[in-house]
C-alpha cells in the first residue's frame, strides 16, 4: 500500500462534501458547514461529526495549509476558498486539489 499524499488525503475526504456545504471566511457555522480547512480538520478529528469551532479550527498549522502554501505561495487553498464564489467554491477547491497531486504534493 503506498502512502497518501495530504492533497490526496484532502480529496479523498472533501469531495463527497455537497457543494452547498462550503463556507468561506470562517471554520464553521456550527451545523454542519464549514470552509476547506474546517472540514479537513473535522474529518481528520477523533470527532468528525463534531461542527464546534474548536474541532473545524487549525490555527494555522494544518498539513493541509501548509502544503498548499508549498505548492503555491500566497495563493494557498484557504485563499482559494475565500475568493471563490459560493457556485464555484467546491469546484475550485477540487481543482486546486487535483493540481497539488499532479505536482507531486
């Protein structure tokens, strides 16, 4: 078995997120949407269907951040969600993801 990459990891668990459930600007809303990040660290929580803040959160140190940051310098995947507009946020984010692994990261 050959290790995932963290971009790997993070498509394998974001893409069967429906769209709708992407938020930009904050972790969470603390119902069951959240940006990129804070349904990256959910789902890689011992908890992931905990919403709470302090579980969507990542303080800026999250693999996923900072490989994104690697891959792209000051164009990371948290820029991605937050300037995409809600119909293509989930797209663009897939897209983003699909970069990083053909990339090698």
């Amino acid at each position: 078995m050959t290790n995932e990459t963290v971009a790997q990891k993070a498509l394998r668990l974001l893409e069967p997120i429906p769209a709708e459930d992407f938020l930009a600007e904050k972790f969470t809303d603390g119902l069951g949407r959240c940006c990129v990040i804070g349904h990256y660290m959910r789902l890689t929580s011992e908890n992931p269907m905990d919403f709470s803040f302090y579980n969507c959160r990542d303080l800026y140190w999250s693999d996923l951040r900072l490989e994104s940051e690697k891959f792209s310098p000051g164009r990371n995947i948290v820029k991605v969600n937050n300037s995409s507009p809600p119909e293509t946020r989930k797209n663009n984010i897939i897209a983003f993801l699909e970069d990083m692994i053909a990339a090698g990261y």
